[in-house]
C-alpha cells in the first residue's frame, strides 16, 4: 500500500534522491574537467584510462539509476494518492 511504501521511504527523501541523483551524474562531468579532461572523459578519472573508464561509467549509471528510480517511486506517490484527502 502506499502508507507502507510512504512510511518506508518519504516523498521529501525521494525528492532529495532525484537531486543527488543529478547531482552525480553532473559531478563526476565537472569532476573531469577539473582534471583536465573533458565532460564526462572517464580517462582521468584513475591512473589507468581503463580504471578512470570503470569509476566513470559505475558513479554515472548510478546517478541515472538514482534519479529514475526516484522519479518513478514520486509517480507512484501521485497516482497511488489521487482522490485521497
């Protein structure tokens, strides 16, 4: 039911996941270009290009994976409320 998903997990933190979720993915872009490399140029990220590749792909697919999921949990919110005083 949507009270025990609620109680589990609040709309204020999924709505703070959204952002941070964001905020990773945009991160680790900046993050790169502090390094003197490109946005999102994953080879600067670690010693070896292969290493800065595996760091760089595992933080922005969880910033992506972050963000969708709670994008679709406030849907979830808002369509399982609906007509709900």
């Amino acid at each position: 039911s949507i009270k025990r998903t609620q109680d589990a997990i609040s709309e204020a933190v999924v709505e703070k996941l959204v952002s941070g979720g964001v905020l990773l993915y945009a991160g680790v872009g900046f993050y790169c270009l502090f390094c003197d490399g490109n946005f999102l140029e994953y080879n600067v990220l670690a010693d070896t290009p292969s290493h800065g590749q595996h760091i760089g792909i595992l933080l922005v697919e969880a910033g992506v994976g972050i963000t969708v999921f709670a994008a679709m949990l406030i849907l979830f919110y808002k369509f399982a409320s609906r007509g709900r005083p």
